[in-house]
C-alpha cells in the first residue's frame, strides 16, 4: 500500500508533464497554421484588389469602345456604312 501512496505522485506528475507537452505542440501548431491561413488571406486580398483595378479598367475601356461617335466612325470609314436618307426609312407599327 506505501508504495501505490509513493507512486501516486510521480505518475501524477508523468501525467501532468505529458498533458502540457501535447498542449504545448497542439498550440504551436495552432499558431503556425494560423500564420500561414493569415498570408494566404493576405495574397488573397491583394488579389482580389488587382482583379477591382483590372475590372475597373475593362469597364472604361468597354465604355470608350462602345460610345455613339465610335461606332459611327467605325461605320463610315472600315466599314463603309452610310446614313440611309429618310426617303428610305420605314416605320413598321405593330398591332
């Protein structure tokens, strides 16, 4: 019986010191997935922000090449596309 009494506190204290070195490593882990999910994010951002500019760009872009005067000179000197007089203009009415 004096020797459980006696052993009790060393495998106690195993226990104790094995509880806090698995503690340890699972924070350290913890930590260190957390760092790299953090500069994933952080690319990822910067991405995205990029990708905003590109988008912004395109729409200006998209927007010069789709003006009235554009395509009305596009029209007349590529294509050689020509006003129609009004003589020859119909409207059709639906009913």
């Amino acid at each position: 019986m004096q020797i459980l009494i006696r052993r009790q506190p060393v495998v106690m204290t195993t226990v104790l010191v094995c509880v806090g070195f698995f503690s340890a490593l699972a924070l350290i882990y913890t930590k260190h997935e957390s760092r790299k999910l953090f500069i994933e994010l952080e690319q990822l951002t910067s991405e995205r922000d990029e990708l905003n500019i590109e988008w912004g760009q395109l729409q200006i872009e998209q927007s010069t090449w789709a003006t009235h005067a554009r395509i009305e000179k596009v029209a007349l000197e590529e294509l050689s596309l020509a006003r129609p007089a009004t003589s020859e203009i119909f409207v059709i009415e639906r009913q």
